[in-house]
C-alpha cells in the first residue's frame, strides 16, 4: 500500500463521514473523498490539516483488513 499526502482536495471534494463514527461526538471521526482515481482521507476534527491519499484498490485492501481486526 502506498500513502502519500494530499496537497489538494479543498472544499470541492465529496466529503463523507464515516458510519462508524461515534454518534455523541459526531466531530470525532474520519471523512473520506472518493475520486476516479484517489480515495482521500482527513481527520473530521481537522479537516484544513493533513491528508492522506491512496488509489482505491489499497483504500479496498485497508477497509477489508480493518473489517477483520
């Protein structure tokens, strides 16, 4: 799997939070961007901060590895 950091990826990206975030603090969870080619990803406590960004087949191989952990 290869991350590199998004230098892009402003507001007009599709950001989306994570179903699995924690519903009393709806702030603390991870936001996602999906594109053609990049899966970009931020922190939703931060979201002018880093980020990472990864082809969607390693983004695939993360979720289904997470999944099992």
């Amino acid at each position: 799997m290869t991350l590199k950091l998004s230098a892009g990826g402003g507001p007009e990206l599709p950001w989306r939070k994570s179903t699995y975030s924690d519903s009393s603090n709806s702030s603390e969870c991870v936001e996602i961007a999906p594109t053609p080619t990049t899966i970009h990803i931020r922190d939703s406590k931060n979201p002018g901060g880093a980020r990472l960004a990864m082809a969607p087949a390693a983004w695939t191989a993360f979720v289904g590895f997470a999944a099992r952990s």
